[in-house]
C-alpha cells in the first residue's frame, strides 16, 4: 500500500473514531441545581437544567432552540408539567407542588432556569427526593436551601438516594424535629427486642418504685452519654463489637438474678454500665436514619425522649404484672423470676453467638 492510501486510511479510521465517540462527550455534565429560599409567607426557589437534559425529555430538537427566549417561553408550561411530579417535595410532611412563575436561558451554562414558589408559610421541614432526569442513571441534582439570605443546609441526590429532610431554625422546625425523632425513639425500643428483655430482666426480681425509676433512670443515663458521644461522631465503635457487647449485657443480667440472692440491690449500676453499651446500639440506628446538621441538638434531645418514653411504658407494664404475680402467690412469683432469668440468659446466649458468628452483612 503507498504511502499515500496509508495516510488515507489512517485519515479515514480517525474520523470514523471521532464520529463514534461523539455521542458519549456531546453529553454534557448529567447535573441539576435546585435553589430553595424559604421566607416567612412562601417559599421561592428556582431549578437550573441542562438544554441537553430539558430538550431529551420534551423532545426538541436541535437543543439549542431553548436558548431563544421566546421559543423557551412557549416551552416553559409544558416543561414545568414534566418536572413538577419529579421534584417530591413535602413541607411539614405535605405534598406541596411549585408553582411556576418564569423562566429564562443562561447561555453560560447552556441551561434553563425555571422559577416557582410554593405557597407554605415558613415550613418548619422540608422533605425532598428529587428524580429530575430519571432516564439518565448518573444524572444528580444539588440542592440548596437557604433561610433568608443564610444558606442553611446543602443535598445531592442521585437515582439511588433516599428522602432527605431540612429542618428550618426556627419554632416550627424545632417542633417538626421532634414529631419526627421522638417517635422514632420510641419506635426503636419497641421494636428492639434485645433492649426490651435487658429492662425486663431488671425488673424480674421487682422491688419498690423508687428503685424501679432509679434502675430505669440510670439506664436512661448511661445510653444517653454514649448515645451522643456516637452521634457526634467523638466515639462510635463499629456494630460488630457493640451488638455482641448487648447480648453479653442480657446475659449478665439474668445471671445476676440467679445468683445474687438476697444481696445488696446492684441493678441501678448495671443498667447505668450497660446503657453505656446500648446507647452506641441507639446511635448505629440514629446514624441510619440521618441526623439534621442543622437541629443536632434537638433531634438527640427528641430521639432520648422517646426511647424514654418507650421505657417507662415497658416498666409500667411488666412492673405491674409481675407485682401482681407476686400479690397472688409469692411463691409463683419466685419461680417465675427464675424461669424469666434463664430465658433471658438463653435469648442472650443465642444472641451473642448470632452476632459473632454468624453477622448480617
């Protein structure tokens, strides 16, 4: 082959490269920017798109004629249409939808910016997942939102992300902080059934109110130190030390119901002890469900104040059935605290031998 056909060839072979690629480097960086600014009598924001992205889902073609004002114009109610159910928004746990009021091309980030506001009072939370542009798996969208002029709290989503919430610095944010954590305390001790049997072995051998509460009182102590030392991430040992370090706890317990006999009334301490134990257990939980930067204090405050109540609601009723067991026959009542005691010791062998060897990944 002369040198001529070569250079030719490899001429050829470059264009067709280039032609190939040109699809996967005209596609421009996959990101949404979604601006929320909450005032006292509305919420304005505005969400910046891609022609690229915008022109895709509304079927324009060539992109670039939603640069021109006045076709954009044409195109804005039936492109708020398309975004509208994508953004998933909800204040105060509502659904609210924006509603549309402009839109204008930025030529400098071959972009739209469509503006809306949604018409809340100063919400005090504001729920989000937005899915702007699900037809491209590795598309992102950035949100920010801002009280007043002070940018309060940053997000980024992607196709995968969960719901994320802000909680505004205010009365009613702190409030929504509350409705929202305080249940989920008291959830987690309910559903928690390694915590529940570690109260109620305490409370098996019974004895007068006034040290029931002390018992109660100093585990509510101990797990709520290390409950937030964990969540503000100054100590959190990983799960697989601290979900054995329970089970050891419940085992401990019944055993002391066993042996300790008529000795001294050591039960204040050991729930003092291994709350400490329990309330890392607390945080792997609360650090699951995502803790607002921005009302730290009062979602550790709300999440201790449910498992507290959660507590006191398991004391009120095992407390009460087993003093009435004792009332009817004392003997009955020792052997139930027996029994109780060795199922505690089982349920705890089973559990810290679960949880060494045989992990959930």
């Amino acid at each position: 082959m002369s040198r001529f056909h070569r250079r030719g060839a490899a001429a050829l072979w470059a264009l067709l490269v280039l032609l190939a690629a040109r699809p996967v480097w005209a596609h421009p960086a996959p990101y949404s920017y979604i601006d929320l600014i909450l005032r006292d009598d509305v919420v304005e924001g505005s969400i910046l798109v891609h022609i690229y992205d915008a022109a895709h889902d509304l079927g324009v073609s060539p992109q670039e004629r939603l640069l021109d004002p006045e076709f954009l114009e044409n195109q804005r109610i039936a492109l708020g249409a398309l975004l509208s159910p994508r953004f998933n928004i909800r204040a105060d746990g509502r659904p609210v939808i924006p509603e549309w009021t402009g839109a204008q091309p930025d030529r400098d980030q071959q972009g739209v910016r469509l503006r809306f506001r949604l018409r809340v009072a100063r919400p005090g939370s504001l729920s989000f997942r937005p899915q702007m542009f699900p037809y491209d798996p590795l598309h992102q969208t950035f949100v920010n939102v801002y009280e007043g002029t002070k940018l309060g709290q940053q997000f980024v989503f992607s196709i995968q992300s969960e719901e994320k919430t802000f909680y505004a610095g205010t009365t009613q944010g702190a409030i929504a902080v509350m409705k929202t954590f305080i249940p989920s305390g008291i959830q987690h001790i309910l559903i928690g059934p390694d915590h529940i049997l570690f109260l109620v072995g305490l409370l098996l051998l019974g004895g007068s109110w006034k040290a029931l509460v002390r018992i109660v009182t100093s585990f509510t102590i101990g797990h709520s130190i290390t409950l937030s030392l964990a969540a503000l991430d100054i100590v959190a040992p990983p799960a697989r030390l601290v979900e054995p370090a329970i089970a050891l706890s419940i085992i401990f317990v019944g055993a002391d119901n066993l042996v300790r006999g008529k000795g001294r009334d050591v039960r204040a301490w050991i729930a003092l002890v291994f709350g400490l134990v329990h309330g890392f257990g607390f945080a792997n939980v609360l650090r699951q469900f995502g803790l607002p930067r921005e009302a730290l204090g009062w979602s550790l405050f709300s999440f201790n104040v449910g498992v507290e109540i959660g507590q006191l609601g398991i004391v009120l009723i095992v407390a009460t059935a087993l003093e009435a067991v004792r009332r009817w026959s004392s003997d009955i009542g020792h052997r139930v605290a027996y029994a109780g005691s060795v199922v505690v010791i089982a349920a705890g062998a089973y559990w810290f031998v679960q949880r060494v060897f045989f992990p959930v990944a």
